[in-house]
C-alpha cells in the first residue's frame, strides 16, 4: 500500500472506525489516540489481504483489540458513554446512545458491527475473533438486552 | 423491535454522528509507520551484523574453556605419588578430586559472567 492507497482508504473508513470506537469504548477523549494507533499497526502489519472489505475489517479488529487493551491496562469495566452527542440529531440517536451505554461491551461491539456496519455473522466472528456458530446466539441475545432497554426508554 | 428498524437506527446514528475535531492527518500517520519501519529495519541490520562477532566470542569462550578443562586434567596427572597416597589415606578418592576440579572450572566461569551481567 503506497501513501495515495493509504490516504483514500483512510478517508472512507476513518469516520466509521471513529463511530465505532466511541460507540463501543463510551469515552471521546481516547477515540482519536486509539483511531492513530489502529491505523499505525494496520501500517506496520503490512496487511495484504485481499480487498478493501478484508482491510476494512482487518483495521475494525485492531481497533477492537486495542480497546480491549485500553480496559485492561486501565483495570477497570468501560465507562458506558454518558457524554451526549455535540451535534442536535434525531432523538432515536440519543436514545440508542443512552442504551448502548448501558450495555456490555461485548454487546455493543456486536451490535454496532452487526447493525451499524452492516457485517454478516462470519464477518463479526472475524473481526471479534469468536466462534462464527456464537455469533447467532450472541447477537440475539444483545438484540433482546437493547431492546428491552429502548421500550423501556420510551415507556 | 425488528431487524430493519434497528439496522435504520444504528445507521442513521452513525450517520449522523458530528465531531468538533476534524480527523487526524493521515500523511503524519503514513510518515510515523514509515519511520518505525526504518528504525526496525536499521535495528534488523545492526543485529544481523553484530551477529558473526557474538557467534565467534561463543566459540572462543567454549575452547577456552575446554583448554582449561584439559589443562586441569593434565596438571592433575602430574601430582607426585606422595601426595596422591596422602589423600588416598584421607580418605579422599583421587578420581573425585579430578572430578571435582573439572565441575569447579565451568561453575566458576558461570557464577563470574553472571555477576558480570547482574
């Protein structure tokens, strides 16, 4: 990958690795530090797989194990992200980002890939480094978690 | 809730998103990468090179080490009978002092480069 090659494919995916990294980590103020890392070990691993997708979600498991990384170097469970959202934007938004704050981070990892992301099961078992037959019952159940929290929003 | 709902949700919440800041520049990321991959490229090399001499001073250390084994074998068979008696009458096999003296030169060499090194 040569420095154009770089740039392009960071412009597309930065803004979603962000989104990602806030959504499941719930702090702003490590987004972007952990966003330059994961795009510096993607350089250096010289990863040479297949398309842009197998990069794409080669950079979102990074991302992911760097924050598993920030949360046991930190020896603490992931604050749930109570920051709310700078922009005013829909109020479903707020709603979701209240609920996945109250979710585990294995949840939101799954949810946001899933529904966000828009990533197959075999994707997701990729990118989380789990057993792809988990990965159904997983994300069932953290469907059912988020939209118990939701209903019980709107109630 | 079903699964297009959500899947519009989330979309749209990730659409939506807006940042204060803007994105972090990608040519200083590209030119961080590119510098830790000279500097371990630079640290390879130098290794490669250090490499023979480390190799070399092993080998000279183990020769050193079995002249002074044999050394030590040849001094012992030149003991005068006197004294080899003597410690057969002491009680003292004259076969576990050499064996002694042979095990004593390696242990000495250990317990000397490891407080070199500590």
């Amino acid at each position: 990958m040569d420095e154009p090659e770089f740039e392009s494919f960071y412009r597309a995916t930065a803004d979603r690795l962000r989104a990602y990294l806030y959504r499941v980590g719930g702090e702003r103020r490590i987004v972007d530090d952990l966003l330059q890392e994961a795009y510096f070990r993607f350089l250096r691993s010289k990863f040479a797989g297949g398309g842009e997708e197998d990069r794409v979600r080669y950079l979102f498991r990074i991302a992911t194990n760097l924050l598993k990384d920030h949360w046991a170097a930190a020896k603490r469970s992931p604050e749930p992200p109570v920051e709310r959202p700078h922009a005013g934007t829909a109020e479903t938004r707020l709603d979701l980002h209240a609920a996945l704050g109250a979710l585990k981070p294995a949840d939101r990892e799954m949810l946001w890939l899933a529904y966000a992301e828009g990533c197959s099961h075999a994707e997701i078992a990729e990118i989380l480094e789990v057993k792809r037959a988990s990965v159904r019952v997983l994300l069932f159940r953290a469907r059912a978690r988020l939209s118990a929290l939701l209903q019980g929003e709107k109630t | 809730m079903n699964e297009d709902e959500l899947r519009n949700l989330f979309q749209r919440s990730r659409n939506e998103e807006r940042w204060p800041e803007p994105l972090p520049d990608p040519a200083a990321l590209w030119r961080r990468a590119r510098a830790a991959d000279l500097l371990a490229k630079e640290l390879r090399r130098r290794e490669r090179a250090a490499s023979p001499l480390l190799t070399a001073r092993r080998l000279a250390g183990w020769a050193a080490l079995v002249a002074a084994e044999l050394a030590a074998l040849a001094g012992f068979s030149e003991i005068p009978k006197p004294a080899l008696d003597a410690l057969v009458n002491a009680g003292v096999s004259p076969w576990t002092v050499a064996l002694l003296t042979l095990a004593a030169l390696p242990a000495a060499t250990l317990v000397y480069r490891m407080r070199r090194e500590a």
